[in-house]
C-alpha cells in the first residue's frame, strides 16, 4: 500500500535522501495512519548518524544525543529524527545499558515493542512491514516483535503498554504476548509510578477503559499501586467525558476516598488532579441536594465545574446508592437539577465570598475584629444569602451582621 505523508515530513526525509541516507516515518504514526487517525506526532528515523542530521536542517535540537535522536524543527513543529540502532542489554529491565548505530532498517525496527509500531513509510509513501504489522492491524491484535518474553524483559514498561494499545484500539492481546506478559508481570515492579501513571492514564482516556480488566488477567494489577485493586473502569466510564479526575473518580467508586487519594499519591499524580478525583469521590456518596437553596450551598462549596463532573457520574449510574430513588424518577430529578442550576447561573445568584453585596471592609466599619471573627461573620452571610439570594442586598447584609455581633457582644 502506499500512504500519504505530511509535506514538511516529505520535505525531511527528501532532505536526508538527496544527502545520500535512507529515511522513513516510523513507528505510531504509520499505525495511526493505516487505520485512519490523524497522528499525534511524526517521527522519523534515518542511517545519518545525528551529527549528519545537524548538518543538513538550520535548525535543530539536541533532545536525546545519547540514542541517536534530533529534533527537526520545521514549518512551526518539531520532528524526532532518530539514527538507526541496536539497543544493548537491559540489566535494568527498562532502558538500554548502551546502543550502537547500524545502518540496517531491519536491525532497527527488529528492536521495537509491538509489530504495529515496527512499520515504516518511505517519502514515496511505501510501506515497510517486515514482522506482519498491517496484518495485525486488520486482525486486531497486539503482537510483540520476536520473542515476546524477551521484550518484556528488555523492557517491563512494554506489558503495561500491550494493555493500553488494547484499550486505545479495541484490539486483543496475542495469546503469545499474553503469557509473557503474566509469566513476568512482577516486573513491573521495575518501572516508576510516574510511567505507570501516564498509561494507566491513557488506557482509563480511551475509548475502551474496561479493558483495564486485562491487568487483573494477566497479574499486573497487584504490581501497580497499594489500592490498585479497587480500581475498576466499566463500560459506563467510557460514557463519560474524557477528563482525568472524572474517570479515576468514577474507575474508583468501590474506594474509600481516602484510598484514592493515596493511591493517586503513590502514583505521583499531580495535586489537581488527585483533590478533584479525591472530592468527587466523596460527593458520589452524598446524595444530589434537593431544592435551589441545597443546589447553591453544593454549588458554593464545590464549585460549578465539580458540580457538572458530578452529574456527568450520576447520570452514568455511579454513586446510585446515596439517592433516595432510582430509576426514571432519578432521571427526572437530574434533569430538574440541571435546570435549576441554569436557573441560578442566569439570574447571576451569589454564590461566593466575592459575590456578596457587602466585604471585610464593611464588616470592620461595624467593630467586628481581623482574624476568625471576620472569617466567621462572612461565611455566615453567605450561608444566609444561599439561602434565599434576595437577601444580598447591603443593607439587608449591614443589619444583619451588626445584630449578629451585638449578639455576640451580650453573649460575652
């Protein structure tokens, strides 16, 4: 078959040929390609050695010398031009303890994970796939490149990678590959949180996350993280926007959110991503409020985004156990607060410190000291005005704070 390339590509890999080298797109955007995605990135991989490669292109980067790899920058992108190489042995069960260049194509491609990412194009769009890639593409099925066990012991990030590329493409791991990957599953024990985390993540982002269910088949899970085993994506997660925290949420529900929480410490996620996963998490065991002034203090305390990502949950049929019904009356009852929360939003209710009609300013004209009692005296006018937004009026709000601390003043 013969594939169409981007022209800034065809223009590199015309450069490198005209120089007297070979070069080819290689890797994850010739698979994408084949299947009719638009890649993410192009890279490219050549027999010039990387001195030969600053040589042709005014402008480059330096981003991985030590395996060979350029960045090409060319028409406002960058494009990895890496030198044809043979990795040496992995002692570490993760990265190449040395490489050496060799100007054979076969030798490079041989030392890849996957047959559907062992393919290469030329810039006349000819296709290389010497270990069955397209065929594997049409059959669904994720296949290592040689020996399968000696991938994985070569690197043990790849058996986490087999599962992801399952989930991202709908596709089967080949039987093979499968028991290599539970014969040596305990290596994953080599990798770092951080790597598990960022395919854990695009495996729960894509279209399939259930098929996270191969981790528990082929004995991954226990090697992932303390709480992993209460981690468990279903077909509703795939209903669900794409957002991160939304879906360890949901992929988390038989957690405690304390367990998330450490277990997204333990991954090394970021601190965003692990507090809103951790407060969805707990909304999901309190039921929906009930009424406009309940929908304003959730709103108030959690905010309008966490409040829609957790609607997105309960209308997936997560958290269904806090409701008090089920059902088409719960349907109903979504659908209600999602109109009231309109409502709100259009008359512009107040919400929030910053919304109320009076400040610390004013609350200090009336003798009301710095520090808690201010902190004190403000919060309580909002939880008044939550509860009735007619009420956020200043003078309405004066009154009531100066009768609140005269109160408190005979009270002492």
């Amino acid at each position: 078959m013969r594939m169409h390339l981007p022209e800034t590509v065809r223009e590199i890999l015309r450069k490198l040929e005209t120089a007297g080298h070979q070069a080819y797109a290689v890797g994850g955007c010739v698979r994408d390609s084949i299947l009719g995605k638009e890649p993410d990135d192009w890279d490219i991989t050549t027999d010039a050695r990387p001195e030969e490669v600053k040589a042709l292109f005014p402008r480059t980067v330096d981003t991985g010398l030590q395996h060979g790899t350029v960045t090409v920058l060319m028409g406002g992108e960058g494009y990895e031009v890496t030198t044809y190489r043979i990795d040496g042995a992995y002692t570490d069960g993760r990265h190449p303890d040395s490489i050496r260049f060799t100007p054979s194509l076969e030798e490079d491609l041989k030392r890849r994970d996957f047959t559907i990412n062992a393919m290469a194009v030329s810039e006349r769009g000819e296709l290389v796939d010497l270990f069955g890639g397209q065929e594997d593409l049409r059959q669904g099925c994720i296949r290592c490149v040689g020996d399968a066990r000696e991938r994985f012991r070569e690197d043990a990030l790849r058996m986490l990678r087999a599962v992801r590329f399952a989930a991202q493409l709908n596709f089967a791991i080949e039987a093979e590959s499968f028991a290599a990957i539970a014969e040596l599953s305990e290596n994953l024990k080599l990798v770092s949180k951080e790597r598990i985390l960022a395919e854990l993540s695009k495996l729960l982002l894509s279209d399939h996350p259930e098929k996270a269910e191969l981790l528990y088949e082929s004995g991954l899970a226990p090697q992932m993280a303390t709480h992993f085993p209460g981690f468990h994506p279903d077909y509703r997660t795939a209903t669900l926007p794409k957002e991160k925290a939304l879906r360890f949420a949901a992929a988390s529900e038989a957690l405690l959110p304390a367990e998330l929480a450490a277990l997204l410490k333990e991954l090394k996620s970021d601190r965003a991503t692990a507090e809103r996963a951790r407060l969805l998490a707990e909304e999901l065991k309190r039921p929906l409020p009930s009424g406009e002034a309940a929908l304003r203090k959730r709103l108030s305390a959690i905010g309008d985004e966490a409040f829609l990502q957790l609607m997105c949950l309960k209308e997936a049929g997560y958290g269904a156990g806090a409701e008090p019904c089920s059902g088409e009356a719960l349907e109903v009852r979504l659908a209600n607060l999602r109109a009231l929360r309109e409502g709100i939003l259009k008359r512009g209710d107040c919400l929030g410190l910053s919304d109320l009609a009076i400040g610390g300013a004013d609350l200090l004209a009336l003798g009301i000291p710095k520090g808690p009692a201010l902190g004190d005296c403000l919060r309580t006018l909002l939880d008044y005005v939550l509860e009735d937004p007619a009420r956020n009026k200043r003078a309405l709000l004066l009154a009531y704070a100066k009768e609140r601390q005269n109160n408190n003043d005979r009270g002492q």
